[in-house]
C-alpha cells in the first residue's frame, strides 16, 4: 500500500483507504479536490498503470 501511495504521489494523487457505503473497504483517489473510489487494490493498481505509466502501479 504504501508503494502504491507513492507512486500515487509522484503521479500528483492521494492515495488513502476507506470504506464504502456498505463499510466494506475501498480506496480513494484524489487530484485537485475530484475523488474516485476503487473497490480493491487491483484497481489502484491498474489506475496508476494508467496514470503513472507503464510497469509504476506496484
């Protein structure tokens, strides 16, 4: 997790754990105050794969 909320970091994000509306755990990402929720930490990951480039999302 704490990679991840690096590469998050590098990427210009804030990466912190939560939970959903059901209390089940979940991932916010944020940018310039626009937040979007990831189920899991698959997720994160292939957001930053997107976002932070190739071979960045672990």
């Amino acid at each position: 997790m704490r990679t991840m909320q690096a590469v998050a970091a590098l990427a210009g994000y804030e990466l912190r754990e939560t939970t959903d509306s059901r209390g089940a755990p979940a991932y916010a990402i944020t940018r310039w105050n626009l937040a979007r929720v990831l189920p899991d930490l698959g997720a994160v990951e292939a957001f930053l794969e997107r976002v932070a480039g190739p071979g960045r999302g672990t």
